[in-house]
C-alpha cells in the first residue's frame, strides 16, 4: 500500500501529526487503542468486519488492521479534511471503505456497504453529540450490529461521585498540556491551521470551515449544550438501546472505555 500520491502528498506524515496532537490531549491514547483491540478479540475474533464510526483520519482502523491483517474496516465521518487524510493513507487497500455520513441523520447507516457489523468502534468522537442525537444513534449502532456484535466507545466520561479527585486531575492535565505547549507540541487550533495551509488539503479545509465550522477558532465552535459526561449514563443507554450488555472495559482520571454486548 503507497500512501504518497503521484503529487507527492504525504499521507503518513499527516497520520504522524494527527497522533501527536491528539496525544497531547490524551497521553494514554494508545493504552485506550490496546484495550479497545484485546476487547475485540476476546468478543468477535480476530478476523472483524469493523465499522470505524466517527473515523477521522483512520486511526483506529490503522491499528486494527496491523493487529488483525485479516480484518476489514468501513470508516464513516463528515470531515472533508479527515477524509482526505484517510482515504490517502489508506488508498490501495481493499480491506478499506469509505462512507461520508452525518450521523445526526437518521438514514446514515444506508449509506454502509454491509448490512451488518462484528464490531463498531470508535474514539473521543461522540462527545460532540448531545444526549437525544447520542441517545438515537446508540440505536442505529446497535442496528447495524450483528447477534453478539460488540460496540467500543473511547471517550471523554468521569466518575462524577468524586469530584475533588476529578479536579485534581483535571489540573495536573492542565499544566502538563501547558509545559509541552512551550516545548512546540500542537494544539487542536494549531494543527487545523497547518492543515489549512497545505496545498493538498486547502480545498478540502475551505469546504470544511465552511460546513462545520473553523477549529482555528474554538470559540466559535458549536459544543454541546447537554453532554453525558458520566459512564452510568452510557451503560444505562446502551442496554436501553438494544444492547445485551454493557460496562466500562477501561478508564483514565478523564475517560473511559465502555463496551456494549449485542
């Protein structure tokens, strides 16, 4: 698989930086990938047909298929410039599709080239979502599983009985961000605007600020008014939603791993 194209984009270089900001977020980013694949692999085997919801640059299918070469991924998002990002990377490999869906629309999983899914994972991506839109697509996801199909949602949830421990750690994150900030670590605004400023992808930035707004500007971001935030809600939702099971697999002071059994 090249993942250069003939106009010299470097696709894996974009992957690079990609990871680097976001672990400057999340430090233990790939202690929460580990145990989203040894989920898997215990649950559905090693050979998943995976629905990579919220894709973004493809980075948890990347994992999945160097740990499971036989597995098969369909990666769904809204971003054109994410987009680009993983259908460069992982242009030429067959065990990779692509589906551009909003998955605030109803009819988004008509769009998925298989009826149904061994596996739907996905990771520090459904936070942007309020509680009746996360709520409905729970639903959806559960749909698009098959019997005994497992659903993996990495993100940004908190044990909110503790709420000195939360903010003591809520601090220590901050400052640690703030010392690699002044050593040249990129932050969510700042890869947006190195994006922005690459001839290969300014197109797809333009259509990008022009959809969904410009995360150069956080401030003019459109967050979420009624974010679930604790793991009880998503445990809860998820059994209401289809789910024959579900619990927290793995956790940080800021987030955690929550599993849902079809």
């Amino acid at each position: 698989m090249t993942q250069t194209t003939t106009a010299g984009q470097d696709w894996q270089a974009w992957q690079d930086s990609w990871d680097r900001q976001q672990e400057w977020y999340m430090p233990d980013r790939e202690e929460r990938f580990r145990v989203m694949l040894d989920m898997i692999e215990a649950l559905v085997g090693p050979e998943p047909v995976v629905l990579d919801l919220a894709c973004g640059t493809g980075s948890i299918t990347d994992r999945v298929l160097k740990r499971f070469p036989g597995a098969r991924s369909t990666g769904v998002d809204l971003d054109p410039v994410l987009m680009a990002i993983a259908r460069g990377h992982f242009a030429g490999d067959e065990r990779v599709e692509f589906v551009t869906a909003d998955l605030t629309d109803p009819r988004w999983t008509d769009a998925l080239p298989h009826r149904s899914y061994d596996a739907v994972l996905t990771a520090t991506a459904l936070h942007w979502l309020d509680t009746e839109p996360l709520r409905a697509l729970y639903g959806h996801v559960a749909g698009v599983l098959r019997e005994g199909g497992a659903f993996l949602n990495a993100d940004h949830m908190v044990d909110e009985s503790a709420p000195r421990i939360n903010a003591a750690a809520q601090a220590f994150h901050t400052a640690r961000k703030e010392r690699e900030r002044s050593g040249g670590a990129l932050d969510w605004a700042a890869w947006w605007s190195e994006a922005a400023e690459d001839p290969g992808l300014r197109e797809a930035a333009r259509l990008r600020f022009e959809r969904l707004g410009d995360p150069r500007n956080p401030a003019a971001a459109k967050a979420p008014t009624d974010r679930p935030t604790s793991t009880g809600w998503h445990a809860d939702t998820l059994r209401a939603q289809g789910f024959a099971e579900a619990r927290q697999a793995w956790c940080s002071p800021s987030d955690a791993l929550m599993v849902g059994l079809r």
